[in-house]
C-alpha cells in the first residue's frame, strides 16, 4: 500500500494526445515527513505534511517534531510491515504512477444549519391553493399514536463537514518538479484542504541525507611572531654600527 497527503489546490482540465478534455483536480502531494515509524504490535507509520506557523502548535505535538519540520498535518497508516523505513524520510509524488487507480479521502465542506429542502433534497409543499407559510417545511415527522419521533427521521440539522470517500480516481498526470498530482474528476473538500491519497502498490520512500562528519584539525601549540618591517630596519643599523 501506498500513501502520501495532499493538499487541494483546485480543478483543471487536460487535453489527451487524441483531443480528449479530461476534467482534473490539482492537488500539491507531499513532500510529506516521516515522524514516527511503530514496528511493534500495531505497526503503523506517521507522517506529516505542510509547515505550521510559529508557536500555533500545542506543546506536545511541537515537542515530538523537536527536530524535524513542524509539520501543520499528521496522519498516521497502518502498514503490514515497516521494513527500511525511517524517522526523517519522506515520501513524494514520485511513489505513483500515471494510470494508478487511488482512493481520496476529504471533509467536505461544511454547510452549517441547513433545511430538509437543501439538506435531504424534499420536493417542498405546492406554491398554491393555500400554502402560504410552510413551503420548505419537513411535513409530518411521525404517526399520532406512537407519541414519538423515531431514530433516523429526515430533518433539518447542520450539513456537510463529514469524511467523505470517493473510490477508483485515476492519475492522469504527475509534476515532481512542483510536487503535483492530477486527479481525474472531483475530490472533496474546499480549496487548500487536507486530503489523503491512498492507493495499491509498493511504497517508495525517500531516504533522508545522513550527516557528514568534519575533520577538524587540532590547532598547533606553537606561537608565530611576525616582525614588523620598521622593527627589522632597525635591528639591522644596530648591527651595521656594531661592525
């Protein structure tokens, strides 16, 4: 299994070699941050994506990315076996290919308190013949005899702001040098949202450069005193008038 976080930056449209329009969302994957590998009995991997801003992380998320980036999202996977992969790695958009089928997940966007006309798509009440007040209304919610609502009823409440899944998305087109992805068709959420990107597949990570040990020299005990030209001249009339 392969993954890597996105974010959403809008939709598109590519033009295929035999003239085709394909709509696309463009999404900016990675490079996301590895922050902790588990190989014990859950064995799960935790990466992180973006750069949060100065001091707007609570104290303990700032202190388990002491010496990494500071990462504004983090997701954890579950994996079936962590093999080489390391704390300070990271993944890119590299680790897909063009035709992979993936599945995104998002939070759709949220659309506070909504009626049942908006909210579960009710035809309403006739605009005549006496309806006056009570168009958009929900009607009848229940039988007189039970003397209560029952549990799933279609009413209005707050809409949207739900994990949303849409399956079988294909990449249509990869840019590593900007850390690209297009998706063919829409993904959920709002523009600069987080979603997770979730295919079949080998993972390829990115092996995070080791640091290079400086020899430094051990500085000489020795004490070099340079004479100054004016010093030396005089040094030699001393010894010519000694002559």
């Amino acid at each position: 299994m392969k993954f890597i976080l996105a974010k959403k930056i809008g939709m598109s449209q590519v033009f295929k070699e035999d003239g085709l329009v394909v709509p696309v969302t463009r999404v900016q994957a990675g490079p996301c941050q590895i922050t902790q590998v588990n190989d014990e009995n859950k064995k799960f991997v935790q990466i992180g994506l973006g750069e949060a801003k100065k001091d707007s992380l609570p104290k303990p998320q700032s202190g388990h990315l002491k010496d990494l980036k500071q990462s504004k999202w983090i997701k954890e996977f579950a994996v079936e076996s962590v093999g080489n992969i390391k704390r300070g790695d990271e993944i890119t958009v590299e680790t897909f290919s063009i035709g992979d089928k993936v599945n995104v997940f998002g939070e759709s966007k949220g659309k506070g308190f909504a009626g049942v006309v908006k909210r579960h798509h009710f035809a309403g009440a006739p605009a005549s013949h006496g309806h006056k007040h009570d168009l958009r209304a929900p009607g009848s919610i229940g039988a007189g005899g039970v003397q209560r609502v029952f549990k799933g009823m279609r009413m209005a409440g707050r809409m949207g702001g739900n994990q949303v899944t849409v399956k079988n998305l294909e990449i249509v087109e990869i840019h590593p040098e900007t850390d690209e992805l297009y998706i063919k068709g829409a993904v959920p959420g709002g523009r600069n949202g987080l979603i997770v990107i979730i295919g079949d597949g080998e993972l390829k990570i990115k092996t995070a450069p080791q640091p290079v040990e400086q020899n430094v020299s051990e500085p000489t005990s020795e004490l070099i005193i340079e004479e100054k030209p004016e010093e030396k001249k005089e040094e030699d009339k001393k010894e010519k008038e000694t002559i």
